[in-house]
C-alpha cells in the first residue's frame, strides 16, 4: 500500500475517537501510533505540572451526555458526536428551563447545519453544542441536562519518536492530537506526520537526526518546550508544525516569526515550485503550536506547510471538517511537500567548483561539441552552466536554485554528476 | 481656551508686525511670545559675526516707504502692507521715469491680485513689490521713489527655551519668524511651537529635555548651529523643523537628509496613521533650516511635519498667504502630529517578554477563556498577542507598530498594561 | 577623420579577412591593428597548453574548399563566402551520395537566406554551410566534397597594448577577433576598441592604468587569464568585455556575475542617461568572454555594453550579420557610452563640503542673490545646492548623480568649480 493510501485508511481509524488535551481519547491514538511505529515513546506529565506561565490541566474523561425534553425525548447525545458537548465541561445533572440552558447552548447562525467546537481548558464551565438548525426547534419548557464527566489530577500524555541521522543536529516535526472528530484539523496531521516517520525510518541514511512529536496543542508544546528547550535551541536546525494539511483546495504557507529559517527557505522553495498560487500567510496569520515554538526566547525555526490553513476554510472548528473534507491526494500533496522540504534541508550544500574559468563539459561527454545558433540554449546544458556559473563556494545549492530559477529536485541530479566528475565539491 | 483657539488668536496678534532678519519686528515678535512663556531667553548675535560660511548681516528698519506719481498721488504705500517693500532695501530718494522704475518692480503675471514676497539680504539694491493688476495701470511719467531705511551695525535675535528633563538627551525644535506678515509661513510655525512649549512645560515628567528656538531663517540657523554645534551633536536625539503648519488642505512629510532617524520614523508613523494620503516629499525637495540641520558634518536628526509645504500652495510668499489661509484645525492638526511624534519619541521603549511561549493571559483576565471559532480573531486580543509576539527585546515599540499596521498610541496603554503585569520589561 | 568614420572603415578593411581560433587570419587581423596602434604587443602560445580546465587547440588552416555535383557543377565554395566550411573541419576529399552528405550540411529553415556560422573546436568533424534555399535545390546522386585544411602543433596568437596611468591599477577591455566575416559579432568590438585604445593614447593623463587585449573567444580569454590570473585579480578595478557593439537599434547592459563593481554601475549610469529604454540582461543572458573573467574563483570586475546583444538580433551568427548590419552612428554610440563609463571610472571621487551648513554661494557669485518665490526652483542651482547637499565624503560622485537624478556629466564640471573655490575636497 502507498502512503497515501495508507494516511487515509490512518485517519479513518482515527476519526472515531474522543480526543481532548488529556484522558484516554489521547492514550488511544496514541497506541494506535505505536502499533504503526514501535520505536514512539509514549510520556506522561503529571496535572499541575509548570509550563513556563501554564499549568498543566487536570485529566478530563467524559462517559456521557445529553439533554432530554420534559417528555423523555432525547434532544441532544453526546454519543451520536463528540463536539456536542464544550471541552472540558464540568459534570452536571439538572433540570433547568429553555431561558437558563440557553447561555449554555453554542450553535453557529451562519452555519445552520454545523455542530460547532468547543472547549473551556482553563475556567470552569459546561455547554452543549448543537446545529443552528436544531437549535431553532427547541420550544419553551423544562429541559435535563446531564454531563457524566470528570476532572482529577492524572497525566497529560504526548508521543516522541527520535530518528538518528549522521549529525545530533535536528529537523523537528510537531504535530497535535488533542481534536475529536474533525479531519482536516487535524487528523491530517497526524497521519501525514506517520508517514513521515515511516519515510524517515526507512531511509539508508540520514544527514539529520529527526524528532517528531504528538502532542495535545498549547500545553502540549509548551510541556515539552519546558522540559527540553535548551536541548532544542542548541540541537534543532529545522522543522515544521504538520497541521490542516489533508484537503486537496490549495497548499498554504505561514513562516516563522522572523521568516528567514532555513526551513522557511525550503519550504517556498518547495511550494513555488508545485503551485505558483500557493497561499502566503503572514507570522500575524499564525494560530497552532508555532506561536509556541518560534515565541521570543524560543525561536526554534519551524514554519507551516499547511494545504487549507485553520480558520480560512468553511468547515473548520465544526462538524462539517469530516472525512470527506480530506482525500487521498489532498494528504499525499502535504505529504510530498514535507518531504521535498527535508530532502532540500538533508542537501543544501554550499558547492564550490574546483577549477578557474568554465570547465570544458565537451570533453566529458557533458555539452553539444558543435556549436550553431542557439546550440547553447538548450534547456539542459543552460541549467548546467547556469548551475557552475553560481557554484563559487558562497551561494547553497537552494540559493542557487531560486537564483536560476529551477526546482531543487532538477539540480540535484546535476550537481551529483558534477561531483562525479571532481569539478564540484562542498565547501562547508 | 484650548490650544487651537489660542494658537489662532496669537497668530493674529503677530499678524501686522513688520519682521525681516534682524531689527524692531523681530524683537517685538520675541516680546510677545516671552509674555506667554516668560522662561524664553532673548539672545542677540553682533552684526558682523562669522557663522561657519556666512556673515551676519547688518540690523535693518524701515521706516516709511512709497511711490508717488508726478501729481503727487500715492502709488505704493508700505504702510498699507510691509510686502510692498523688497526686504533689506537700501534707502532711496529718487525722481525716476517709469522706465527707469520697472526693474526695481515685482509682480506675478500669474498671480494680478497677489503682492509677492521679495529680498535681497546679501547684496545691495532696492525694491517694490505690487500685485500685477496695479502694475499694469503704471502709466507712463515721473515718479518719486522713497525708501526710508536704514543699515547699521547692530543685532540679530533670536528666542531660546530651555526645558529639562530627566535626560540631559535632547529634543530640538525649530522654527523662524523673520517673515513678514504671512500666515501659513510662518506664523503657523511660530504659534505650533509655542503651543507644543507650553504643552511641554505643563507634563509632570519628560524622558527628554527639550530645546526649542525662535530664530530667523538661514542665518539664524546658521548663528545658532556655529555657536552651539559640538553641544547639538552630542546632545539632540530627534527634532523637528516647524513651519507652514496651519492650513487644512493636507499634511506633508519631508525627511531628514538620510531619511533613518527616529524623528523621520515617528513622524511617518504619525502620519501614516492620521492621514493615509499625506504627502510625502523627499530630502531633494528641501528649502528651510533642515537645509543646515541636516548638512553634511552637522547632520542632527531633524525632520519636518508639515500642512501645505512652501512652494507647494498657490498663496505662498505673496499677501494672498494672509490669516484666512490658516484655520484652528488646521494648526491644531499639524500641533497633534508633532505632538504625537514627541510622545512616540518619550515612549519609544524595546519591550521583552518576561516568560517563555505565550502568557496565558486567560489566567489575568485578559484573554477570552472560551474558544470557539473566531473566538482569537477578535481585533483587540490579535492586536495584544501580536504585540506580544514580538516583544524580544530586538524591536522598539514603534518598529511593533509598524509591524503589526496599528498606531503606536493604540499599543501604549497595552504594552502598560503587561509591564504592571510583570511579563514585559524594557530592554534598554 | 573622427573616430566613427575611422571606425566604420576598419571594419570594411577586416571584413574579408578568414578568421578563426588560431591561424593566418588572426594573425593578419593583428598585424592590421599593430599598424594603427604599434604599441600592440603579439603573442603566442603554444598548441596543446593548458589554460585551467583547457586545451589549446591545434592550428588549424583552410586552403580551399568546395562541392561539385556529379557533373563538375560547383555547388559550395569557400573562396566566395568564409562561413560556408564549419569553423576547424578536418581534411577531406571524397565522393558522397546527397543522403550521405546530409548530416554534414547546415542551414536554417527559419531564414532560408542566411548562411550559418558553425565551428567543431574541440571535437573532429566536417562540414559545410550553406542557405536553406541553395539546400532544398540539391538534387539526388553523387558529390565530390573537398576541404583543403590542416590541423597541426602551432599557436594561438592575441594582441595585448598597456597603456600606463597615474596608478598601476588597471581598467581591462577585452575583445574577441576569432569570428570570420562577421560584422556586428564582432568586426564592431574589435574596431570599438581600437578607437578606445587610441583615445586613451591621446589622453595627456590617466589616473588609471589600461590593458586592451584582443583574443579569441572563450580559449583566448581562459588562456590568457590563466597566465597573468593573479595579477588580473590584484589591479584590475574595472573594465569591460567589448562585443556586438555596431548597430544602431538598441543599447543593451549585461552584469559581472555579481553586478555590483563600479564597470556595472558606471555602465548602467551611461546606459540610463542615454536611452532611458535599454535593454536590461542578466548574468543569466550571458554569452561571451565573461563567462571566464566573472567565473568563481576569477571574479574580475567585467560587465557588457552592447548595442543589440549576441542572440538577440536576427542576423547574428550569419552571413547576413554584414556590413550593413553596423553603421557608423552605432558604433560611436557604443564607443561613447564605453568612453562615459570609463570617464566616470577616472573622475568617480567622494567629495566633502569643507564648511559646515551651506555654503554661501551668492558671494561667490554662483547662486542669485534676489529670493523672489520660485528663484532657487532654477534648475542649474537647485542641481548645486542638491549635490553639494550630499558631498559628505561618504557618497561617490556617481552615487550622488544617481541620487539626485543628473548625468555624472553634468555635475563633474560643478564639482570642479566648487574644488576650485576650495568648497569640497575628495574624502579619498
């Protein structure tokens, strides 16, 4: 099976599961990873553990939830969806009127049909989601409402796969598992990122060692910044936040803060090369773990190679992000993206051309020995001398290739048989 | 009364009086405005003195001067408006045809109603101005051409206050009442800066000390820079020139000669965000004392904020420049901007963020605890946490601002706000 | 005779001359020039040296060369046109059928008038040349084909003049003469830099140093630079590849390798001044010898003035790139705009103002000593004021004239007068 077959079988195992920041939801997926990949390291930090500013959120776990009418009808069922009820809702049975449930009712008017998402991590609080739609029907009357939740001190739980390379110099993939039932945002991440990992793993050899992480987002990077930043600011050279990457409508981009990363350069490399229409966001359009990882102190280099960015597509936040949201070639299009920009990073050499003056490519079978009008602008050996002409030792191949204004995949065949042919070596 | 309606009402007390370089008008002029803030300190420089290239020039008066025709009607009477005299006219006597006369006359063709502005301080002659509709009554005959003036060896003045702060670091500020009676240049300059002394004088603390002078144009920045240049140098952090600032038509920027002070940024920050079509000039469109400021070897960091800049309004350097041309918004616009732009200077602090990863400001009250679709799109909280994002202690508030497209005075109260909260100080 | 007429008329006198890498028709050509300047130094280097990754090649000579058809009808023959035999074919003296004669024959179906130019430098091979017309007229059966050449161990010759300076570093003008009857590639270099060579000759001082040689393309220029390499990289402070430079249908610029030498700016200032709509190439366009001096590693500050650039005009590398193609007002636009940069080269100082503030020029009689409103918009003294205004030591001359909008031209006669009034120094 390929891999993009593969990533979609994933997320459809996945979409069931009631995930939240903490709880068995996450401890399933996580088990399901495992089984994909051995080698993941399943952690637990304890509630109420320091994040920097945060605090780790005791463990919520849900059994069930609705609300009935005074005449036994099941209005609303936590187990038909699990966005119908607000993310970490404080447990409740009561009997209350259609005015008192109503500031506990969350529905989207422009979305009639939608179930929104919901969540209050960090105050204590219940609600209900609903469609708009359904929402119009309730009609005066007493209404019970029972949330079968709990809150207690236990564990936040993340995986961790290392990957070892040549160098202990790092690329660094994070992505985030603490969404129920929604695709796009972000089971695509997820499965995107497993098959990145099984890429990377299978690999002969890798320049890079790699650290990839699935983490509940917010407190989830910052619970492993807190325990590893020093590591990471020394080691981690690059990397990127896999998030809403799944959906087949565009390829989107959002740099680091400051922009100028090598994994900022891959990355539009990557994107201006397979869609000229790829969406550039700004660092002030940014809204997932990166506010974590590139925050002033921080400043790893991650950047956002994302297909249908969060907050700019209908679907997103509600029940509409399912799994017809995301396809085959919508995850193999991230995926692809992903994986050209880490083979860009594991071979962005800095080429140096070993001898003055153009070598004589005629004599190495390498350039047309007859020279006739236009002989030279053949599109080849245009690219081949261009590609010399740049190689003085100071520029990356990857600033070459923007220079010439050629994919980095065209070059690197060329640049190996220069290097075949001892007329290019790497200065770095 | 607030400052527009006072800043009109001295303009037209300074109206008639009859100012050039040097002489009565120009002490008069420093009379009234020491009345209004009696810490201004008059200086006088001797005639005759060096001024880096230049010599000051001998203390002109002007008694009476005229033209009558050989019927003895009064052609020209300087008393009905001190344009109609040449400035630094030699004194004259004389029975000449009108041919003789004509190349002593000035008049606009373009302009039949308008008198213009004329003289010749640093060469020997005399003149009349008049609008060209009198001009071409001029019949032909004798005429009877007086000028009662007088050269001597005397003083030039100029006004000088001084306003400490709690740096010895210093704001200058600049602007000249040598001409005539002309209302947007540059009674406007001398009512705005007035207004901004007395303004400065009232705030409980300053960052800066403040410097402002009253001074005639050229010459007088001139004597004022040969005196004080060494001092200057060390001492003037960002200034502004401050002349033709009182009509309603536009507001106009013109930079300091490289452009890279924080005068320049300030007052390109103010006026980006008061008037997005403000109009934009550059260092090849100069004409006032910037020209000494900002030359090479002087070189302080002085900017000009303007309303219609010289030469650029149809009733510039003729009587048409009169009390109707400015207006109390029009002064009063062009004194907030320069207001503004000193209170981004005072304020211009480089905010650090105290914790790693984003605050949780939930915690604080200060960010919605709830998130629901669009919950962070919500202008003031993106504004706080873009803010945020890029308090590292590299960029300055205003460098924020621009960043992030919101006016420095919005970001204030919030950048107050974090450091009483402890998670920003100022890095410097 | 001026220069253009001169011009012209060298050109006429080259033309018939058979050109190649090596050979009598170089040497003829040197010996032509060696008559006009003496100084012209010939050299030699030997078949088979090294020149960095190269090879000199053998010498190669053409006595005579034809097709007969199978009754004695001549259909090709050298003697009328040099182009017809492909540059360094190999001896031969057979009969062919036309089919078997095909892959040796070369024309271009897209201008069936034009015979094309061909060379096999560096691989053995043969072939003829011939109009697409002349082609589709050969009929079936057999043709006797001769070529009366010879390769053998001989030299490679170019011409070398220095003419000395105030200083030992050196402007480098380069220019190719290998190509056959050729007119605008490139009859037009080699001519334009005779006249270059001879008015520097006339010059009663230079500041710099002048080497001019004359080569042949690519081997000569990799030759030669392999001989005086580390000499070229200490002196030389600009200079020029001088190519495709007679006609009269356009200016065209192309950059050294990084474009940011003083030959580049100088160039682009000329070119910009002239015909505000020159073409604008890229080291990308690149095409002739400084494909060698700008290599990595070589990196000589060498850019391209041109009127229309090799491959870009119809008739290039033709028999129809005639005498008819270059005209003598193009190639004295070409010699001029290269005579303008090297002027600003020679004359590029970083003036100072020696005063503090302006200077006053009215005193000196260069600025009007009556302001009547509009009288310094004077276009001569507002161009003073404005370059005075940046003589800060710190800018060039040309980066002045760039600032401020005017030929170096225009403003070098103002500098000299304010250096004469000892107003401005040179900071260097």
């Amino acid at each position: 099976m390929n891999p993009k077959e593969e990533m979609y079988l994933w997320a459809k195992d996945l979409w069931p599961i009631t995930r939240s920041l903490t709880g068995d939801g996450v401890r399933e997926t996580l088990s399901y990873l495992k089984q994909l990949m051995p080698s993941l390291k399943i952690h637990n930090v304890q509630s109420g553990s320091r994040a920097f500013d945060w605090t780790v959120p005791d463990e919520w776990s849900i059994s069930n939830a609705y609300i009935d009418d005074e005449y036994g009808n099941r209005i609303i069922d936590f187990s038909e969806n699990n966005l119908h009820v607000v993310g970490y809702s404080d447990q409740i049975d009561l009997w209350m009127t259609l005015d008192e449930l109503e500031s506990h009712l969350y529905s989207l008017p422009d979305q009639p049909n939608a179930i929104p998402y919901v969540t209050t991590y960090y105050a204590a609080n219940w609600g209900f989601c609903l469609t708009h739609k359904k929402r119009k029907l309730l009609k005066k009357g007493k209404y019970h409402v029972v949330i079968n939740s709990k809150k207690k001190n236990g564990v936040l739980n993340y995986g961790e796969l290392i990957i070892k390379g040549e160098s202990d110099k790092e690329v660094f993939l994070s992505t985030y598992l603490c969404h129920p039932s929604m695709a796009n945002d972000n089971l695509s991440g997820v499965v995107v990122t497993m098959a990145l990992a099984k890429w990377l793993n299978s690999l002969e050899k890798r320049k890079f060692s790699y650290r990839l992480i699935f983490i509940p987002e917010t407190i989830g990077s910052l619970a492993y910044l807190s325990e590893n930043l020093q590591y990471l600011k020394e080691n981690v050279v690059a990397g990127y936040n896999i998030t809403c990457i799944g959906d087949d409508r565009c390829y989107s981009f959002l740099p680091s803060r400051k922009g100028l990363t090598i994994s900022d350069a891959a990355a539009k490399h990557v994107l201006e090369n397979t869609d000229k229409n790829y969406k550039k966001y700004k660092w002030l359009d940014r809204g997932s773990d990166e506010r974590q990882y590139c925050a002033p102190g921080v400043d790893l280099p991650i950047a956002s190679i994302m297909r249908s960015k969060y907050g700019e597509y209908a679907e997103y936040h509600t029940s509409l992000d399912d799994l017809n949201v995301i396809t085959e070639s919508g995850l193999n299009g991230g995926y692809q993206a992903i994986k050209r920009s880490i083979e860009i990073i594991e071979n962005n050499i800095t080429p140096r051309i070993t001898v003055h003056g153009e070598p004589q490519l005629g004599k190495r079978g390498l350039y047309p020995n007859l020279s006739i009008k236009d002989s030279t602008k053949h599109v080849d050996v245009r690219t081949l001398m261009n590609l010399i002409s740049y190689c003085d030792g100071e520029n990356t191949l990857l600033e070459i290739a923007n220079i010439i204004n050629k994919p980095f995949w065209e070059l690197l065949p060329l640049i190996e048989t220069l290097i075949k042919h001892n007329l290019v070596i790497d200065e770095n």
